[in-house]
C-alpha cells in the first residue's frame, strides 16, 4: 500500500475491526512517522508517550508499533494486537467526524 497523507485519508483506506494484524501493519505503513514527525527519535517520543492528541499522532503512534514489532521478532501479543485495535478504531472515529 502506498502512502496516504493523513488529510487524503478516506474510511475505505482503514482496516475493518476484524483485521488480520497483517492488515493492520499495512495500513501502518501507509504513513511514514518517522518523516512525517520529523525524526525517528520524534516519532519514538510520540508512540512511547502514546500521544493520541492527533490524527498524525495517532498514525505516528500505530506506524511507530509496527516497526517495533517487525524488529522485535517475538510475536504479535495479544495486548499488542488490542492497542493496534484501539489506536485504529481511533483514527476510524476521527476521519469518519471529517467526513460528515
């Protein structure tokens, strides 16, 4: 999936609540956070605060877990899989309120 700038971000482009965690580091990486927030050590700050102030923050926040996760190589855990859940269901919230 290419990237998607969060103001061109549609409700089609997000997972539904049932997807495979597959689907949900795609959709990871359809925001690189690292850029868009200006550095690796920025996008850290913001995923490891867990800052859900925004919708680039939260973007930041689900990018930030899926490389964490593809660099630590222990599985997907259930918490892990519950906040990837919750932090989409977030962004699913803000882009449908933008839609209406």
């Amino acid at each position: 999936m290419n990237e998607i700038a969060s103001d061109k971000l549609q409700l089609i482009h997000i997972p539904s609540a049932d997807a495979t965690g597959h689907e949900l580091i795609r959709f990871a990486h359809t925001f690189n956070g690292y850029e868009e927030m200006g550095s690796f050590e920025a996008c850290a700050a913001i995923a490891n605060h867990r800052d859900h102030s925004s919708l680039d923050h939260l973007r930041a926040c689900l990018f930030f877990e899926a490389r964490r996760e593809r660099h630590c190589d222990d599985g997907l855990d259930p918490e892990t899989l519950a906040y990837w859940y919750e932090l989409v269901r977030k962004i699913r919230e803000l882009v449908a309120a933008r839609e209406t």
